[in-house]
C-alpha cells in the first residue's frame, strides 16, 4: 500500500466515525428522517429514563408547579404533551397534589409509549393520563381544544418542527398556556435547534403573546407562551369529547381514521 492510501485510510476512518456519532448519537437519527428518529426511540427506549437520569423533585419544582402557578386558579385542565416520551410530563404532573386534570401524551414511538404506559400503571395514574401513538406532525384534534399544550426536548427531532409547533398552537385554545424547550447549544445541530430569536419569531408569528424564555437545565431553556385571546376552560372531563374531535380539513391531508391515536 503506498503513502497516500494509508494516509486517506487514516483521515478516512476517523471521520466516518466522527460522521456515524454524529448522525446517530449527537442528532439522534433526525438528518436521516422521520423513521429513523423513530427506529432509534424504539431502540434505546428501555434505556432511556437510565440514560437521562430525570431529577423528579427538580421536574416537580421547575415544569409541573409552574404550570399549575400559571394556570391558577384552574386546577383541573385538559394538556396536550406532544412527544412525550416515557411519560416524563404527564407522571409529573399527576404526582403533583393540586392537579385534578387530564394529560393525553402523544408520542410517535410503540416502544416509549410501553415504557409510559408501564409506569401509569404501576402508579395507577390512568384516570390521570391517556396515552397515544400518533405523529406530532398532524395532531388529530379539533382546534382550541386544549388548555395546556407542552412539548418537552423535542421540538429539534421533529420532521418539521415549524409544522409541528403550528399544531401545538392550533390545538391550544385562546387564552391557554403553551411550554416548549429550545436547546442552549444550537451548533450541532444546523437548521434543526433554533435560537431564541428564532422561537420568539415563530411564535410571534403564530399569535402567542408574553413569551417568556427561562434557562432550564445545561442543554435546554424552557420557553413558556400563551395563545392569544381568551376563552373558557376546556377542563379535563372533556377529554373524550376532544379525543374524538376531528382536526380541521387543511390538517387533513395525511389524517386517516385507520391511523388513529392508539389509545391506552
Ligand atoms: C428526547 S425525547 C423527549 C421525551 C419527553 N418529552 C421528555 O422530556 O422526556 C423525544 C421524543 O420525541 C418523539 N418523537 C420523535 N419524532 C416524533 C414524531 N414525528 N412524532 C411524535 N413523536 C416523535 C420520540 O419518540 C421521543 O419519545
């Protein structure tokens, strides 16, 4: 082998390394599309709470008691956690004694979604919690039909993450409280993570007011904003009716009845 092929072989393999941990690990398969952000979830979701190690009381203190703080008086609303994951969201909020309300989490995943639902039942949280497989794309509800609309450490993995927030900001009702998450760190991922002048932009654009951008944790800041106008309190006995609600004709063009939330 001559010089210049154990050189190429030498800068060769380290990249294809680099370029492997990078598409895999680091942007967790979203480069190289939908399915394979899913195929990666389903993978690694019996490791994943290990992996993130969640801080319950720190969940407890800096998602689920400032939801309720800002819902207040409400007690009992309806929320909508899109790509919930392991029910990180909808179990924190059901520990927490002063909600009474209902939380759908949505996630695209067979596999998260049966590590959730394992542990809504060991707590015996389903009155609390309805769980269900659909796309974060087109959410299969009715416009204004939710209270609380949450997306947490997502929104980057997303197809598209434009579309996927018009969603959220389509089913959350005027007047309701919208918390997402945007990443500190948005170097490594390229036209994914968004910066703060970019979120506020985007939901500038889509008619949310007093948005509120708060450093959360090292990789993520926690972004809260509420849908403008006013309107009643969906509230969580009518989640089946909402469950059953239909999205608008323009969310429609993918929806089919047969692809319907799988529900728990
Ligand atoms: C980093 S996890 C966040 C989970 C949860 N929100 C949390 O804070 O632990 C990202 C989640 O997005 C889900 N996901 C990825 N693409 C999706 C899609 N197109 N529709 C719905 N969920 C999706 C994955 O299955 C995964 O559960």
């Amino acid at each position: 082998m001559d010089f210049i092929s154990v050189l190429a072989i030498f800068v060769a393999l380290p990249a294809t390394g680099f370029l492997i941990w990078w598409l895999i690990i680091e942007t967790e398969g979203v480069y190289l599309g939908k399915r394979m952000v899913i195929l990666l979830y389903d993978l690694y979701a019996s490791r994943y709470d290990r992996i993130k190690q969640f801080d319950e009381q720190a969940d407890l203190t800096l998602i689920s008691q400032p939801i309720m703080a800002r819902i207040h008086p409400a007690t009992a609303p309806l929320i909508l956690d899109v790509a919930t994951g392991a029910g990180r969201l909808p179990l924190i909020m059901a520990r927490n004694a002063r909600f009474s309300g209902h939380v759908i989490g949505l996630d695209a995943s067979r596999r998260m979604l049966k590590v959730a639902r394992r542990k809504v039942a060991a707590e015996r949280f389903e009155r609390y919690i309805t769980l269900m497989r659909h796309d974060a794309g087109e959410l299969p509800f009715a416009d204004n039909s939710f209270d609380v609309v949450t997306c947490l450490e997502a929104l980057e993995f997303l197809p598209d993450p434009r579309a996927a927030l018009r969603e959220m900001c389509r089913a959350l009702r005027p007047g309701g409280l919208l918390l997402t998450t945007i990443r500190i760190d948005t170097r490594w991922m390229p036209n994914r993570a968004w910066s703060e002048a970019r979120m506020r932009r985007e939901l500038a654009a889509l008619n949310m007011r007093d948005i509120q951008v708060a450093i959360w944790q090292e990789d993520y800041s926690q972004v809260w904003a509420w849908k403008a106008g006013e309107s009643e309190l969906i509230g969580a006995n009518r989640r089946e009716e909402v469950l059953h609600s239909k999205p608008p004709r323009q969310s429609l063009q993918n929806w089919h009845p047969l692809r319907r939330a799988k529900l728990n």
